[in-house]
C-alpha cells in the first residue's frame, strides 16, 4: 500500500509519478475533493510536465463523479489557477510540482476566491479518504454515486487573467524597457507572451518553450546556478533588467540591468511602498503589509516610513494568507519571492509583483540597481541549508550558545529567532527533509559572515 503521507505535504500534494501515485490516486483526489470542500462546480488546470494533462483529467472525472461540474483550464500558471478560483468563484485544483525534477508533480488546492488548502484546512481529511478507498494491493475504489454525475467543460480564462493584473498596475506612460525573461520552459512561456502583449517592453525570451523534461535549467530561480543564463544575457542584450519564473510561475525573481540579483526582500520593500501608497489614496489611514520573518529588517523598516503597519509571520502561502484576511493587509511579501496582493484575492502572483516592478522602473529614467538601492540596507546571507539528523538537539545547541548574550532576544514563532543590537538569525526545520536552514542579517557584511560562520559550526557539529 502506497503511504499518502509521503506525498501529502503541509500545503499541497507532491511525489513521483507514477512511483508514488497516478492517475488512480488523482482520480481519488479529485472525489475527496468535492467530498470536503462540498463542492457543487470547481476548476482544474495544469502545467506543462508531460503528466500533468492525464492526471488533472483523471482528477476532473474524480470529482465529476462525485456530482460536481468541472470547469478545465488547461495549460496555466498556479496564480492564472487562483485567478479562475477568484473570479469563477469556484474551489480549484492546480497540477504542478512548480520547481521539482521533471519525474514529480503534485496539486495544489484552494476553496472558492483562492482561500488556501492545507493541513488542518481540510488537506488532511482528503488524504484520509483517499486512504480508505486505497487496498492494500495499491488498487483504488472511488464509492459510486449513481445518477449524480456532474459535466467537464473547457473555458480559456488566459486573456482574462492578463486584463485583471494590468487593470491593476498602470504601464501605460511608463519609458520604453528591454526586459529579458528567463521562463526555464515553465509557464512563464505561456502567460508572459499575452501579459505583456501591447506594453512599452523590448522583450527578449529565454526557455519559453512549455517542456516538463526542463532541458536548459531546472526551473527554480531559488537556486543561483538556474540564474546564471539569464545574468548573462541580461548584460550581453544591455537590458533594463531580467525577470526569472519558476517552474509554475508563481513566483518571480529579478536581475538588475548588472546582471545582479535582487533580494526578494528589496522587491517585497519596493511593491509595498506602491501598494500602500494605493491605499492610502482610497482613503486608508495606515495599511497593513504582511512580511515573514526571514524577510529583511528593511522590510518593516520601509512600511512604517511610508505610513503602513507591518505584521510578522511564520514562513508558507498558508500563515500568510491567514494574516492578510485577519489584518485586511493589502499586501505581503515572503523572502522566498512569493508575493500576496489583497486584489488577487490575497494569493500569490509573481507577474504582478513583476508588472510592479517595471511600472516602478519604467515611471523614472534611473537604473533597476539606483531605484532598489534604498530597499537594500543590510548584509544578508540568504538561506543555507544543512543536512541535520538531529534538528531539535542542534537547534537547542544554537540556543544555548546565543540565548543569554546580552542585549539579545528569543522568539520561536517559527523555529528559532535571535536577534541582537546588529544582528538576527533564524534558524528552522525543513517540514520535509532533514535539513536544518539557516538565514542571518547584520548592519555590516562582517558581522553577517561571523556569525553565519559560528552558527553554522554548531549546526553542523
């Protein structure tokens, strides 16, 4: 028998196919689905992994099974996904397993207007029925319902996802901008052609051919080494500046017009200065912006000065979308480059994060690397991981080591926090693996290294 909670993740569904499941299992999925959310309509789309089309399918004919009327969307981004939850107002299953290995793929679920799905938020009660209808030969038996069989129906929501996001963002009078995109043949391939379609943009394509083999990069931005063709080409082109997509696209990371990184935390800065000035307009006094605590101190730092309130959170899509419907928060930003907007029905879109970006770039004559200067004040690390057996007795080291300092505080919202006069590091479990990650900051780059280096000894013993 198949163990689901191999493959049942905190925030969604990923594994090997067919090793770990398939379309059987999908199918099942897709009927557990309409079970708990009790849906009577959903919508379905999917990626371009090559089994990707017969495992939303097979989901679809799941959950049509069941009595519920399926809306398919065929080829889209997780956050096109979330649009058609939002406008369709309909509860949606996306299957991607974004930036994971060609051999993966997984779902990811939301209730109607893209509320998320997870442990605890009914993910878990889906894999215990799945479980119950699975053998122990590994064969499934979805329960009939006779004569309640619901219709699969096709609608191409494309050009309306890309209308929402520019009604969003005004690039009608901004500077004309060469723009390299670097799609690692995800689904950046497919939206970006129709966003951009029209806007003052030179664009250069990189890897825009849909290939779930990912025969240039693997399709993670995260990693530096899947930048690195984009860096050069961004230089080569002399452009204004590069954008990277993951393998689903819903998230986005940029290169300035150096062909240097931007920290996701200077982009969370900067989209939130315009998003709160937004609000501020339609008469909001003092906004809420919604940030994880890995993200720079800059961060709060940078809402406060322009008027808004800023909220820390645990790191995952599903805390932050919790604290963005509690707070009303009009924006959130995570270091991880996932990027919340309160007008996309608080899910996360990286094309809109980027069309902020180019509307900011593009409204004054400097460079991408002046603008976002004053959004990078610290020395930051980024994430280092270390493959830890014994994560709590590590961690408890760490704490032993730094807890007493003087002028230091503790917190364990989310791991293990401690912060000093110049200085924070946070040090957490991986929900999966075996890894312990580490991300450190200080007010200089030798108090960064310093202490990255002597935390990192004891983590690593």
């Amino acid at each position: 028998m198949r163990d689901l909670k191999q493959i049942v993740k905190a925030y969604d569904v990923r594994g090997v196919v067919p090793d770990q499941w398939d379309e059987d299992l999908a199918r099942a999925f897709g009927a557990a689905f309409v079970e708990v959310t009790e849906a009577t309509s959903i919508v379905v789309g999917h990626d371009m992994r090559p089994s990707s089309p017969g495992l939303a399918r097979a989901f679809a004919e799941g959950a049509a099974g069941c009595g519920a009327d399926v809306v398919e969307i065929g080829l889209c981004s997780t956050d096109q996904l979330y649009f058609a939850s939002g406008k369709l107002d309909l509860p949606g299953a996306m299957f991607t397993a974004s930036h994971n290995p060609a051999q993966y793929n997984g779902i990811k679920l939301c209730r109607s207007g893209a509320a998320p799905v997870g442990q605890g938020t009914g993910l878990d009660r889906i894999r215990e029925l799945v479980e119950g209808w699975t053998a122990a030969d590994g064969t499934v038996a979805v329960p009939l319902h006779p004569g309640e069989s619901g219709t699969i129906s096709r609608q191409d929501l494309l050009q309306a996802y890309a209308d929402h996001l520019l009604g969003l963002v005004d690039l009608g009078s901004v500077r004309r901008l060469k723009v390299v995109v670097d799609a690692g043949n995800g689904m950046g391939g497919h939206t970006v052609p129709t966003v951009f379609d029209g806007l003052p943009i030179d664009l250069v394509p990189m890897y825009f051919e849909l290939d779930g083999t990912f025969p240039n990069h693997e399709a993670n931005p995260l990693d530096p080494r899947n930048l690195v063709d984009l860096q050069a080409r961004v230089k080569e082109t002399g452009a204004d500046i590069g954008l990277a997509f993951d393998g689903d696209a819903d998230r986005c990371f940029v290169v300035d017009e150096r062909g240097e990184p931007v920290s996701p935390s200077a982009i969370t800065a900067l989209v939130a200065v315009r998003e709160l000035a937004r609000a501020r307009a339609g008469g909001e006094q003092q906004p809420t912006v919604i940030h994880n605590l890995i993200t720079s101190w800059t961060v709060p730092e940078v809402v406060r000065e322009h008027g808004g309130t800023p909220v820390r959170t645990r790191v995952g899509h599903s805390f932050i979308k919790q604290e963005m419907a509690r707070t009303d928060a009009v924006f959130g930003g995570e270091h991880s480059a996932h990027y919340y907007f309160r007008d996309f029905w608080r899910a996360d879109t990286g094309m809109l994060a980027a069309l902020h970006v180019l509307a900011a770039l593009g409204e004054q004559q400097g460079t991408l690397s002046a603008l976002v200067a004053e959004y990078e004040r610290y020395a930051a690390s980024g994430e280092i991981n270390s493959t830890v057996q014994d994560q709590a007795g590590r961690t408890a080291a760490v704490r032993a080591a730094y807890a007493d300092l003087p002028g230091t505080t503790v917190d364990e919202l989310d791991g293990l926090t401690v912060s000093g006069a110049d200085w924070w590091f946070n040090l957490r479990p991986s929900n999966t693996e075996p890894l312990l990650r580490l991300n450190v900051e200080a007010r200089s780059a030798t108090t960064m290294e310093k202490l990255r280096d002597e935390v990192l000894a004891l983590v690593r013993g």
